[in-house]
C-alpha cells in the first residue's frame, strides 16, 4: 500500500488528485468542528465529556459522522442521511419497474437515479435534523448529562429552524465533497469521507482504553485491543478477497468476414457479497425499539423489558437477535442485489456458457446454487465480526466506543483496499508501455 501511493506522489496528474483529496478531508474535518447557531457549546462539551464512553443508541450514527453528531456540529449528519438515501433507492429499484427501467439504460439512467438520491438524500436530512433538534432540546440526547436541558437555550421556532436548515446544509455540502473527490480526486468520494469520519475516532477512543485500564498502566490492556485490530484487520482482508470464480467460456461468432468471442473468463462471486449493508440494516432495526422508549419516557414494563433486553449491548436477546437479523439481511441483500436469471440470459444472448452447465435456466439454477452456499460463511462472519465489541466489553470491560468494532472494521478494510486498487490501476496505465519499446 505505502508503495504505491509513494509512486503515485511521482506521477504529476496521480500527486494532483491525492492532494485535492487531502484537501477536501481537510475541509471535511473543518466542519466537524464547527458549531451550528442556538447551540451552547459550553454544555456541549461537558455533557460529551460525561457520555464519554456510553454513547447508547447514538453511536453508530456518531461514528458515521466522526464524532460530529454529539458535538452538534455544521456536519453533524455527516454522510448518513445518503447512506440511507443510496440503499433505499436500491432496494425500491427491485419493486418499482420504472426504476429497475433507468438502471438498465446505463450512464443516462444512472445519472437519472443518482438526482432522486440527491433529493432523498436533502429530505432525509430535514428529517433527522429535526429530531436532534427536538432531542437535543429536551435533553435526551446526554441522558443522565446534568446540564443536558441547556445545551439549546432558545426554544423560539425560528433557532430551530434555522439550526435544521443549517445541518441540512451541511449534509448537501458533505454530498458535493464527495461527488468532488469522485470527479477530481482518488476513489469513491463517499467512501473516502466514510473512511475518513471512521478513522477519526481511532486516536481518542485507543487512548481512552489506556487511561481507563488498570494493569501496567493501561498499557496491557492497550496491547490487547491492538493485538486484536491487527487479527481482525488481517481476517477481514481475507474474507474480503475471497471469491468464487465461476468459469465462463464464449463462443466463436462470425459477423462478416471477423470472428468474435472464443475467450475464456470468470464470474467472481465473493464470500462476502453483501458488503457492509446487513450490519447497517440490522442495527438500525435494532435502535427503533430503543428510540421508541427513549423518546415516550415510559416505564411501563415493556418499555423496562426492552431497556434490559434490546438496548443493553451485553444483554443475550440482543446479541442472539443482532446476528440473526445480520444473516437473515445478508441473503435478502444478496438476494435483491444479484439476479441469477439475468446473468443467465446475458450470457446466453452474447454466447457464454459455463462448461459442463446448459445454457438458460440451468445456468440461473446452478448460480443461485453456488451463491447459497457461498452466502452461508459470508454472513456468519458477519455476525461474528460485528459481535467482536459486544465480546471485548464482556471479556475485558473496553467501553463502548471500541476501536476496532466489526462494522468500523469493515468499512475501513474495504474502502482502503477499493482505493489502492484505483491507484495501482491508474499507475498501470500510466507506466504501461507495450510491444513499441
């Protein structure tokens, strides 16, 4: 990896983009600091202090934003609300026809979905903007937090607006930095600044681990959670390279006095076809419940049984609930996301077959075979690897904001590898030079 952005910083047009991709970051981790107007930043800070470490039903929406959501901050959506807007649009692509019509017109039909993610995108943000408003105000947003109701002090209807229309915005100019990395610079913009809000969290949540810890000063237990990093890093990468090649084979076609086809490729079909999308879906499915007592208030014995079940991370129903819900989304994802019959006839009508499989829906049947059982260990260690900071906080009480959490993880691990992959293909091009030497 460092050997290839090394001689990427020697190729003038790759130095160019690396370095407009740094300095969006930069304006990127700018604006997690920044407060918004009506906020007293003053309360901020002392109740993020208090909440260091229990974050609750928050968390996963805060390490999205890079810490930017506690803080209240100009970016505090982050790029959440266009996570959500991206995998909304495509799972309506499998149930409304005129969407499943714009994916398969190519450039024009994508540039077509790409604009309603956008406008899904802005509403989505209005939407969760309101409610940290209104949580914020009523002071459940650092519960147990004592100055938690005086973290807004103007309740009048025009600060709040004005503080939704702010992080709205701030979401809308998250969404141009990425597209602007995506254009001009290095990779996938929203997966750079992804990977970046991530990251962010690292420093202080490793360092929180040492001060907290007892033996040697902490420094053990340091050792510990970086030793299990590094395992898990070199697991997910495995996992994540892993693929099964299905051999395609093409047939010579003559069209006038040429002859087309007669190569041999693969389909690659990866142990982890799903990507990072079941976790997400499972925890936010996961945090409905736990919102739902949080903003009633009640303490009814439903609601008690939820807080003691569903909320708490240590608890067995959640832990047994949140794998089942992450295997049960990696193959209804898988399932949406590729479909064997259209494979099928895509290789039929261009001549490809697989060796020793008929054509049509053998083919259909014979894929959906191998990515049921390729699905199988994909999910499992999905679950398994999101479990890894229910496991640490049972085993050697890390706080919640365990570094090396399966769905950081996750993120970084794929977005990194999917960056370097985009470097060393540019390089290729670029040094690529032929017979003609």
């Amino acid at each position: 990896m460092l050997t290839a952005f090394a001689r990427a910083f020697k190729t003038p047009d790759l130095r160019k983009k690396l370095l407009f991709t740094l300095g969006i970051i930069v304006v990127y981790r700018l604006g997690t600091h920044i407060p918004i107007p009506g906020v007293d930043y003053k309360n901020v800070q002392e109740c993020v202090d208090q909440a260091s470490g229990n974050q609750g039903i928050f968390g996963l929406v805060n390490m999205f934003s890079g810490g930017a959501l506690l803080q209240i901050t100009v970016f505090a959506l982050g790029i959440m609300p266009y996570i959500t807007a991206s995998i909304i649009l495509q799972l309506l692509t499998v149930v409304i026809p005129r969407l499943e019509a714009l994916k398969k017109e190519g450039q024009a039909g994508t540039a077509k979905i790409t604009q309603y993610t956008r406008y899904l995108t802005i509403a989505l943000a209005i939407l969760q903007g309101t409610g940290l408003v209104a949580t914020a105000r009523s002071g459940a947003l650092f519960s147990g937090c004592t100055v938690a109701g005086q973290i807004v002090p103007d309740q009048a209807i025009f600060t709040t607006i004005v503080m939704v229309i702010t992080m709205t915005a701030g979401t809308a100019t998250v969404m141009w930095l990425g597209e602007l990395i995506t254009d001009r610079g290095v990779g996938n913009g929203m997966s750079i600044l992804m990977f970046i809000s991530i990251a962010a969290t690292f420093p202080s949540a490793l360092w929180a681990i040492k001060q907290e810890g007892t033996l040697a000063d902490g420094w053990i237990e340091f050792g510990i959670v970086m030793l299990v990093g590094f395992v898990m890093v070199g697991l997910v990468v495995f996992v994540e390279q892993a693929q099964r090649r299905i051999p395609v084979q093409y047939a010579k076609r003559m069209i006038g006095r040429r002859s087309y086809g007669g190569t041999s490729t693969y389909i690659p079909l990866k142990v982890n076809q799903a990507g990072i999308i079941p976790v997400i879906f499972a925890s936010s499915l996961l945090y409905i419940p736990a919102l739902i007592v949080q903003f009633s208030g009640s303490q009814a014995g439903w609601a008690v049984w939820i807080q003691k079940n569903l909320a708490d991370p240590e608890a067995a129903p959640h832990v047994a609930l949140y794998f089942l819900l992450i295997v049960f989304f990696a193959f209804f994802y898988v399932a949406i996301s590729f479909n064997p019959e259209e494979v099928a006839d895509n290789m039929k009508k261009y001549g490809g077959f697989i060796p020793g499989i008929r054509a049509g829906r053998p083919t259909a049947e014979y894929l959906s075979y191998v990515l049921n059982r390729i699905t199988w260990p994909g999910s499992l260690y999905l679950g398994l690897i999101s479990l890894v900071p229910t496991m640490a906080l049972a085993g050697f009480g890390a706080n919640q904001n365990f570094p090396f959490g399966g769905t950081s993880i996750l993120i970084i691990v794929g977005v990194g590898l999917e960056t370097v992959k985009q470097i060393e293909s540019q390089l290729q091009q670029r040094n690529y030079e032929g017979f003609l030497r």
